[in-house]
C-alpha cells in the first residue's frame, strides 16, 4: 500500500520536472535569441564606426603627405567621373522614338517641322539631325558630310575629360608605389642610424610603404570601375548616333525618290 502511494508520487514529480524541464528549455532558448539579436545589433551599429576609425588611423599611420595627395587623386577622379555619368545620362534619348518622331514630322510638314521636332529635344542624335536637315537644299552628300562632321564633335563632347579620369587611374598606383619605396628607404636609414637589423627597426618604414600601396591601388581599382562603366555609356551613345545617322539619311533618299 505505502509502496503503490510513494510509486504515485514519484510518477507525478517525474511528469511535473518533465514539464518543468521543457518550460526552462523554452525560457532558455528565448533568452538566447534575444541576447544574440542584441549582440548582433550592437555589431551592427558598431561596424560602421569601427571601419571608419579604421581607416582613419591607417592613413594616418601612412603619413599625411602621401596619404593626402592619394586622397585628392581620388577625389578629383570622383568628381569627374560624376560629372561625366551626370552628362552621359542627359545626352542619352530614345533614338527609335526620336527617327519615327522626324520621320512623322518630315512627312508631313517638311524639314522645317524635322527640325523643329530636333530643336525642341535634348541629346547629341537630336543635334546631329539638325545639322542634316538644316542641309537638305544642299542635296545628300552635303548632308552626310554635316552628319559625319558634326558626330565627330558631338563624339569629342561625350569623350571631353575622360583623358583626366585615365590619368588619375594610372596616378594612384605610382603614388602608392613611390610611398613604398620611401617607407623602404626610412626603413634602411633606421637601420644604419641604430646599427642593428631588428625587426622594430624597419617595422615602421614597411608599414608606411604597405599602407600607401594598398591605398593607392584601392583609389586605382575605385576609379577603374567608373571608367569602365563611362567608356561603355559612350560606346552606347556613340552605336546609337550611328544608327540613328543611317535611318536619317535613307528617310531623306527615300523622299527624294
């Protein structure tokens, strides 16, 4: 009898420290979520300050001369840059809807409403039109020969600057490079001024050299993208241009016709 109640008892506190178990479990589980999502918004937030502070200190580290003119390399590369996808984004139009738009217009009320219909739209196609159908009494060949000229102006426009921003490409690295080989050169002077070849003689002057290479290839590999991505736009542009100057002169041989 008292064996059969004390086997009861031990089968309801074995249920109850079950259940028990499974509630800390649960409460144990949320609490560690809840302290990860905290500790990965504390990371988070403090990532970016971490990178900043970063970079602070290591241009700081390679010395303000070298480290400031790299600094202005990559700001001017920048800013050409912008300016140059800022131009490139105006002067692309939709050249199809701009040769059916002449072609509706010199049908129906001439060169006059041609030109017109190019006056009031932006972009070096609309100007290009112009310049051929300003020429249209002069006959075809004149024509060609002011859509050629003027592209080749217009060409010159889209590709204004460029030449800068391919400096600055190649300027960063040799930057870097000279930073290296004066970190080196500090280096060595320490080592004759102390006599001794130690490593924390010439630490100092290989981490300068080091710091200023990788910062002169970063503001290399930074600008080489922009570039690459101006030159395509151009290529764009200039493919459109090109196109759109042969649909213009078969409009005008077909009307003449």
């Amino acid at each position: 009898m008292y064996i059969f109640i004390a086997l009861k008892l031990i089968f309801k506190l074995t249920i109850t420290m079950k259940k028990v178990s499974k509630i800390l479990a649960v409460a144990g589980l949320l609490m560690f979520s809840a302290t990860n999502s905290v500790y990965a918004q504390a990371a988070a937030e403090a990532a970016p300050l971490g990178l900043k502070q970063e970079l602070k200190q290591r241009m700081i580290e390679g010395g303000p001369g070298f480290m400031g003119i790299v600094l202005l390399v990559l700001i001017l590369g920048l800013a050409v840059a912008i300016e140059r996808i800022i131009y490139l984004n105006m002067a692309t139009t939709n050249t199809k809807k701009l040769v059916a738009g002449v072609e509706d217009a010199y049908a129906s009320g001439g060169a006059e409403a041609a030109k017109e219909l190019c006056r009031n739209t932006k972009g070096p196609v609309a100007s290009i039109f112009y310049q051929g159908l300003d020429r249209v009494d002069e006959g075809i060949d004149n024509v060609e020969k002011a859509v050629v000229s003027y592209g080749g102006v217009q060409m010159g426009l889209l590709e204004k600057n460029i030449s800068w921003l391919s400096l600055f490409i190649a300027l960063a690295p040799m930057l870097g490079f000279m930073g290296t080989v004066i970190g080196m050169i500090k280096a060595f002077d320490n080592i004759q001024s102390t006599g001794v070849m130690s490593p924390a003689s010439v630490a100092g002057g290989i981490k300068v050299a080091l710091l200023t290479t990788v910062f002169g290839l970063i503001v290399a590999i930074i600008l080489q993208i922009f570039y690459n991505y101006i030159i395509s736009k151009v290529d764009s542009i200039v493919n459109s241009m090109e196109d759109a100057s042969i649909k213009l002169i078969d409009i005008l041989v077909r009307d003449k016709k």
